[in-house]
C-alpha cells in the first residue's frame, strides 16, 4: 500500500527568513502615510495570492492594548492642523495621519509575516535557524518548546475543566488568584515530572546533546528570486518613502 | 500588551533592545548546563501555556506574564525561555514582531531575571511561610512593573509624540502586577509545599 504524497515545493527556509527579516525591517521605519499605504497594499496582494484562510485576516483584526491607547490619543495630543473637535478635545491633520502611518505599518508588517512564515513546522524552522548559525542550544530550546507547547496547553485546559466541574466560578477577588496559582503551580509541577521522564528516556537513546540534522540543500533558483524581490521591495519602499 | 508590535519603534531603540537582548541571551547559554535543556523547554512552554490562561479582573481579563516566576524557577534561562516563546509567538501565531523580538524579550526577561536574583535566595531560604508569600508577591508585581516601566521608556525613546499614550501605558499595568503579586505569591506558597526543589533555578 502507498501513500500518495502531494508534490509541494518545499522552499527554502532560510532565504525566507532572511527576506521576511529585511521586507519587515524597511516597512517598520516609513515615515510617510501614502508609501506605507502603497506597501499595505502589496502585502495584502501577495498575502491574498498565498490564498490564505480566515485566520490571517481575523489576526488583522487583533490590535494590541497600546495600539488602541496610540490611536486614541494621537489625533488628540500632537499639534497641528485642527480636523475636528470632540467636546473640548480638538483632533489635528498630523496626529489622524500619524495614528493612520502606524496603522498601516502594522498592519503590512503582520500580512508579510503571516504571509511569508505563517503555517510553517516549528522542526523545520529549527532546521532553517540552526543553517543560518543561531547557537545550538537555542535552537535546541526552541524545537523542544514548540514540541511540549500544544501538549502542555492540552494539560491546562484539563485543569481548568477540572476546577470548573468542581464548581470554581472565577471572579476578581482574592479566592479566585489563589485558585489559578493552584492551577499554574500543578501545572508547573507537572512539567517538572514530564521534563525527568523526558531527560531519562532521551539519555536512553544516546542523545548526547545535540540532535542530527540533515543538510538543507542548497536554494533553488526561485528562492533566490523571492529573496531578491523582498530585497527590491524593501529599497523600493524606503527610496519612494525618504526621496 | 507586552508584545510591541513591527512598525512601532525607531531603529536605534529596536538596535539598541537587540543588542542587549543579545548580551542576556550569550549569558543564558553560558550559564546553562547542556543536561538541563529539555527541562528548560518544558518549563518555557509551561510558561508559556500558562500566560495563555485567561484570569478574570473586574468586568476584563488579562494575562499573566510570569516573569518574575521565570526568574525564580529558570535564573539567567529566563532570557532564552523568553525569546524563544516570543519567536514561537510572532512565527506561529503571528503576534508580537520580528524586529521588536529583540526590544520584547528584554522588556519581559531582565525584570524578572531581576526579581529572580534578588528575590530568589530569600524565597528558597526562609522557613516562615509569611515571608515566603511575601517575597513571591514581590517578585511578582515587581517584574510586572518593570516590564511596563520598559514598555513605556520603548515607547517614550522612539517618538515623543508617543509620551502621553506611555503614561497611560503604565497605568494599565497597575492592576496586572496586583493580580500577578497575588498569583505568584500562590504559585511560590504551592511549589514551597509540593515540590521545593523546584524553586531552585535551572541555570544560576
């Protein structure tokens, strides 16, 4: 009996990474609103041409506390131009068009993730790190820790159901702390047992303190392609926005 | 809301946090014994699993940080524990950044590698359990407060005309680092019962 393994082209990591780390680092520093919305707007198309699924654009949606604390008060504290006035509070040009720059950066910067290194296995991603010299035991740490995470959460969310079966209705006062510290100190005291049996079976099988990787092969030319187009993206937008 | 976003900062305080998250990281690994890498991961992803969990305050809900209970359980590891949750956040889940990582694990880490170091001989050594308490709420609120203070000196550093958005940044972690001093001084009293030789950190 055979398996039939779709064909997908496997691209190279590490040349992603390296284009994902460029293309955000220029969008970060754009000072002026119409390239930031012009590179908002190319990362929304190559975001949409890797036909993403919902999650992508529900992450758009997720804005950051300080975020929020930034457009609210933007418009209202930086000086400038009077737009509109809310009750004794008067919003200026440069403040509206401020709030809308970090908007737009923000939002380019979570499409080009998302789009260039989102849905990519954590073991895979170690691979890629270790190739691009990041210490071993970093790497090692990382793939260990995406490994446990999904198991660890598992293990929470039991706890969890398990206090509320026993009638814990959660509420802002001192009992209810004193619970979730119950419930993160077990689950602390039972990664501590699953790290022994962890440490103990892996010495059985002879890890010796690093894992084998294969070699990646070297990028094809169409990696070095999207390499080269991020690289061109990245001086494009910082010349349009700094001429 | 201690994850600063790509697109925020200026470049000299996203060089700047890089350069130090660095020299913090070099120490983690030096310090870290190679036996102790996978109860290192485990621990991060414990963590990481547990600033996941969603705690009720008032008619909202935050999450826990636990940084100064990294710095207590994982000493100087506390950096790496950091980092690599913060690169397994921006890779896998799309939130925080790629250029703030550097700027975002030292807002979280050194505060609490902080409260570890000073608080942490204390907690291990006292026999009274009121002291105990005491000092694991310290650590906890402690670390907190600091991870804001950074939070808002990122801000306030890259742009001035971020300044009054800071201020109030600081004052939402008020009722955060009251929560976490609570739920860490728990956390510390549970594992000085269960299992004491957890408190004593992975790496120095």
């Amino acid at each position: 009996m055979t398996v039939a393994v779709p064909q997908v082209p496997v691209c190279d990591l590490r040349l992603r990474l390296v284009a994902a780390f460029i293309a955000i680092a220029c969008l970060s520093q754009l000072r002026t609103l119409p390239v930031a919305l012009a590179a908002l707007a190319v990362a929304g198309l190559v975001a949409a041409w890797r036909r993403p699924d919902g999650r992508l654009w529900r992450r758009l949606l997720h804005v950051e506390g300080f975020l929020l604390l930034l457009f609210a008060t933007l418009p209202f504290t930086m000086a400038g131009q009077p737009l509109f006035s809310l009750g004794p509070l008067t919003a200026s040009v440069e403040g509206v068009e401020r709030a809308l720059l970090i908007a737009a950066k923000v939002s380019a910067s979570v499409l080009a993730l998302t789009a260039l290194l989102g849905a990519v296995e954590p073991v895979r991603l170690g691979a890629a790190l270790r190739a691009l010299h990041v210490p071993e035991v970093l790497v090692r740490l990382f793939v260990l820790t995406a490994r446990y995470l999904s198991l660890i959460r598992d293990e929470a969310r039991r706890l969890q159901e398990a206090m509320r079966m026993r009638g814990f209705r959660p509420g802002t006062n001192r009992h209810s702390w004193r619970s979730y510290g119950h419930l993160l100190g077990m689950l602390l005291v039972r990664a501590l047992e699953r790290a022994q049996r962890v440490e103990e079976a892996m010495r059985c099988r002879g890890y010796e303190g690093r894992f084998p990787y294969l070699a990646p092969p070297s990028p094809t030319a169409r990696d070095w392609a999207g390499l080269c187009a991020a690289l061109a993206f990245g001086l494009a937008v910082t010349m349009a926005d700094r001429l | 809301m201690a994850h600063i976003p790509d697109g925020l900062l200026s470049a000299p305080v996203l060089v700047s946090g890089g350069v130090l998250a660095a020299a913090g990281v070099a120490l983690g690994l030096r310090r870290l014994d190679d036996r102790m890498i996978p109860r290192t991961a485990i621990l991060a992803a414990a963590f990481f699993a547990g600033s996941l969990v969603a705690v009720p305050v008032g008619p909202s809900s935050v999450h826990l940080l636990l940084a100064g209970l990294m710095g207590v359980m994982l000493g100087t590891a506390a950096f790496l524990a950091v980092l690599v949750a913060l690169l397994l956040q921006a890779l896998l889940f799309g939130f925080g950044g790629l250029t703030t990582l550097g700027v975002n694990t030292v807002n979280i880490a050194l505060p609490g590698v902080l409260c570890g170091l000073l608080l942490g001989p204390l907690i291990r050594a006292t026999a009274r359990p009121s002291v105990r308490l005491a000092a694991g709420a310290l650590a906890g609120g402690l670390a907190v407060l600091g991870t804001g203070g950074l939070v808002a000196l990122s801000l306030w550093l890259s742009s001035s005309d971020y300044t009054p958005a800071a201020r109030v940044v600081i004052a939402t972690y008020l009722p955060l680092a009251l929560v976490e001093a609570f739920i860490t001084a728990a956390i510390v009293s549970f594992l000085a019962r269960v299992q004491p030789e957890a408190l004593r950190p992975v790496a120095p």
